[in-house]
C-alpha cells in the first residue's frame, strides 16, 4: 500500500486553512499550526474563522474524520511530517516592504523539528531573495531539508475554486525529488476534487483549466507571484486613469473597454473601472514588488504610479458625488453598501468601501454602512462615526445618497426602484459599474459612474 504523506501547514489563514481543508479532504493527515487559540477553537470546531464559500464543510468534514488536526505546537506535528507548509502572514512595513518576521520565525521554530527526509515549502508571498536567506539559516543550524517556492493563486471568495481547478501550480527550487514531492500533493488533491467539490458544495466550471505543473528556479517562483498580482493590479489601475479621461470627454469606459479586452492579445478581465483594488494581496503585492525593485536598484516607475491612481478612486468617487450633490457632504446622509474588499469574503483589509465611509465621515457626513459578512472584520478599520446598519434597506432608509462599494448579489440584483422607495434622495453612486445607467434614471435617481458619462 502506499504510503501517504503527512503534511504540517504553519498558518491558518485563508491561505493556509483552505490547503490544509483540501490536502486532508485527499487523505493526507493534515496537523494546522497557530498559535492564536480562538482560531484554533474555531477550527476543531468545524469551521473557519473567516467566511469562504464551501470551506466550513471541508473543515467540519476533515476534523470529524480525524485528519485534520489543529494544534498550537510545532513539536507535536513537525517532527511527524514529511512535507511542511509555511503559510503565514506578511504583513507589510510602512515603508512598502514585507514584513518577514512571521515567516523567519516559523522556519526558525520549524527547524528545530524538521526531520531529515522531510521536505520545507514556502507558500506565503515573499520577497525575492527570502527563500535563499532561509536555506542559509537551516545550513547554518546543521540541516539539509531541501526548500521549496510554491506561490499561491488562489483568490478570496474563490479560494476553493482557484484550488481545485487551477490554472498552473509552480515549484521553484533546485532539488528536482522535492519538487515532484510537492507537486504530488497537488495531484493528489486533484484526484480528489470530484468529492471535495461535492462535499464543498461547489460545481466544477463549464470550461475546465488545462491544469498546467510548473517546475522552476527559486527566484522565479518568487518572483511569479508578485509580478502575476502586480500586472493585475496596473490593468485595474490602467482601466481607471482611462475612466477619468472618459468622464472629461463623454465617453463610456465599459464600452471602451469592452471593446480593448475584445483584443485575445489583451483580454477582458481586470479592466473594470471603478473604486480601485484592496484586500490582503493586490496593495501589499504592489509595495512589495516596488520595495524588492528599489533593494536591486530597480525603480518600477510603472507600479508607483498604478498604486497613486487606485489610491486616488475612492477620493474621486466622492467626489462626483460632492459635486452633484450641492458642494458640500456636511449634514448629508449617505449609506455605504459593502465593506469587504471584495464580494463573497469578510476580509476588510485595504477595502475601498472602508475607505470611502471613513473620507465621507471625516468630510462630515452621516455614514451607515452595510455588509453582509464584514461587520466584524471591517469594525476594526472604521472611524467610529460610522454607524453600522443591520441590512441593506436599514442603511438606505433616510439617506440622503447611496455609495454602492461591493458587488455583493444583493446589492446588484436589488431593483433601482427599490433604492428609490427607500432612500429619501436621488444619489446614486455606483461605484464599481454594475448597474444599468437607463434602469437607474427610469427609477427616478441621478446616476453617477466611474467614466460613465454616457
């Protein structure tokens, strides 16, 4: 029979509590490190400490069957394992750069219980040039655990999806055996997925990935992942700047850009114009790359400036909406509809909606503010003026203006005169250009878009 492996996975982030889900759901004996107790309670629980569509059914599932185990201690679970997982956070510095402390620490702590066969893996987004100094460090400390670059793609509110029908896995390193050890982790998740999606509850695309198993350099797996994060972001950033120029002009940047991204060379996707990108990636992605550049001596002119423009949106946004409304926000009410950076996600992190209720209470308006899953996590980011509402049709009630932030379903499949029988006045912000403009004035509303003049 063969022998299966048995993974550790430092971490329970989305990143690292949505591998360890789908590497038990495979059958691979899963321990999941943190040391934060109330993640870890939630876990043994049955759920995740954060909403992912599909994901508290993997890990309810795996910890009933005994292989997922969540633990606080590195002794318990390294030294049992055959391939461990970093996955912990990177935050950034507020200079740009990646704060590394957390993943040197966990390779430190790690090392100490590494057996010799086993094999290191770091998944969480790192500077180039990280992996070299870690295997330096374990040189130093006697070991000769081959190491591993194997960037994620998944994406918040797609994490299972990203994961089981996925568009490339890379390893980068330069022990070609540890390579294909951690590549067969994937595979064996990939001929799992049928019953994962089932149990997930989630149905495979109508156009499957090709799936494609990359093996490359450490450095270039280093590299992949913020270089694929940041051309994302300078196509939504790039998207923007020609939504400006429409709004001077007359012109519809949706139509404008559905006819670039007809191009196959250029492509539709990321060239939405509206409130900019946030989240725990795209902004931290983008000041990593520009920091690790500077470091080489390297100025990526190109990214400050994508990262000045999408700062600038949400400010813009108000703007419009400023202007329309008389010149001034002092008084006004305005309901903020999302919260989390993004639809299908709690996190709050970096969100344009947070964003955009902080400018509009600082500017001295009455902000209440709804999202359907990020009230928890966006409680910590929110000026203290901002009043968070118990459903979409309490924060519109009175308001003077409406700021749809999110693309949560409800919020776009909510009828324009719907809002119009809540609100108590016109404004309609649409601030990710979801929603059709014609609807919009037939409801009797003043619609204002991103680059959308006509």
């Amino acid at each position: 029979m063969e022998q299966r492996a048995v993974i550790t996975i430092l971490g329970t982030g989305y990143v690292g509590l949505t591998t360890a889900a789908l590497t038990a759901m495979a059958g691979l004996k899963t321990y999941v490190v943190d040391p934060n107790p109330d993640r870890l309670a939630s876990v043994r629980s049955g759920k995740s400490f954060f909403y992912e569509e599909g994901l508290d059914a993997l890990v309810a599932k795996a910890v009933a069957d005994g292989l997922l185990i969540p633990t606080d201690s590195y002794e318990a679970s390294v030294p049992e394992s055959d391939i461990v997982i970093s996955s912990v956070g990177t935050p950034d510095n507020p200079d740009g750069s990646s704060n590394l402390k957390y993943v040197f620490a966990a390779a430190t702590e790690a090392a100490r219980y590494l057996k010799p066969s086993a094999v290191y893996v770091q998944k969480s987004t790192v500077p180039v040039g990280t992996g070299a100094k870690i295997r330096q460090a374990f040189a130093g400390a006697g070991l000769t655990v081959p190491y591993v670059s194997n960037p994620e793609f998944l994406r918040e509110s797609t994490a299972l999806r990203d994961s089981l029908w996925f568009d490339r896995i890379v390893v980068g390193g330069d022990d070609a055996a540890a390579l294909e050890r951690v590549q067969d982790v994937y595979r064996q998740i990939e001929a799992s997925r049928a019953q994962i999606a089932q149990t997930a509850g989630l149905q495979a695309p109508a156009v499957l990935p090709k799936g494609t198993y990359m093996q490359v350099g450490l450095e270039s797996a280093e590299l992949i992942k913020v270089t694929s994060n940041a051309f994302l972001a300078l196509k939504i950033s790039f998207a923007n700047s020609i939504a400006v120029l429409s709004d001077k002009v007359g012109a519809n940047v949706t139509q404008v850009m559905d006819a670039v991204g007809a191009d196959a060379r250029i492509g539709r996707a990321f060239l939405n114009a509206g409130r900019g990108y946030g989240g725990g990636c795209f902004p931290k992605d983008v000041a990593g790359l520009i920091s690790a550049g500077l470091e080489q001596g390297v100025n990526l002119e190109i990214m400050r400036a994508a990262q000045a423009i999408n700062e600038e949106m949400p400010g813009y946004i108000i703007e419009k909406l400023q202007n329309s409304i008389g010149g001034s926000l002092e008084g006004r009410t305005i309901a903020v509809l999302g919260l989390a950076f993004k639809a299908g996600t709690s996190d709050a992190r970096r969100s344009p909606g947070v964003k955009i209720a902080n400018v509009l209470a600082n500017a001295g308006a009455t902000v209440r503010a709804y999202d359907p899953q990020a009230h928890a996590e966006a409680a910590a980011y929110l000026d203290d003026a901002v009043v968070l509402a118990s459903g979409t049709d309490d924060a519109l009630r009175g308001a003077d203006a409406v700021i749809v932030a999110t693309d949560w379903p409800e919020f776009v499949d909510y009828a324009p005169s719907a809002y119009a029988s809540v609100l108590s006045g016109t404004y309609f912000v649409d601030a990710l250009n979801r929603f059709d403009m014609q609807a919009v004035h037939d409801a009797g509303l003043e619609y204002i878009g991103v680059g959308q003049s006509v």
